[in-house]
C-alpha cells in the first residue's frame, strides 16, 4: 500500500479486497492510518500463508529504491490496482 506521497507499507493478508477496504476506510491502525496508506500500488500472489509471510520480510527488508523499482515494473505511474480488483 502506499499514500499519496508515495510513503510505502508492506503487509500479508488472506482476503485482498476486505483488507484495501479497511486501509481505505482508515480501519488498519498505527502506521497505516498515520499515514493514510490509501493505494494499492503492488500486489503479489503466494501458494501459502508461510511463503507469503517469507516474502513480506525479504520486501521489508529491501532498500526503498528496490521497492520503487518493483512498484514501477507492474505500475510505472503508480495506479491504484485496488480499482481494478474491486471493480471500481
């Protein structure tokens, strides 16, 4: 997720289109909501919840420039995708 200054959050979740919902809503606290992670600007899939959690804590670990560089390889104008996943 990503707020409009482009400030980025990384997280895991089972059910996508509730959890763009809540970070929309303002509904997931701390750092999210502080900094109104808005925008879903990456998605990923996983075969399982331990694969899923193994790759949050490789992309958490990565310098912003890394991350940038993902971001913009799937969205170079960093469009919110969770538009499209919910029909919007």
């Amino acid at each position: 997720m990503a707020s409009n200054s482009r400030r980025l959050c990384v997280g895991v979740t089972g059910n996508l289109s509730v959890r763009i919902s809540q970070h929309r809503k303002g509904e997931v606290p701390g750092f999210a909501r502080k900094y109104q992670m808005k925008r879903l600007v990456y998605v990923d899939e996983a075969t399982n919840a331990l694969d899923a959690i193994k790759c949050e804590k490789q992309i958490k670990g990565w310098v912003r420039e890394k991350k940038v560089g993902l971001i913009e390889g799937l969205s170079p104008r960093w469009q919110d995708l969770g538009d499209f996943l919910l029909g919007e």
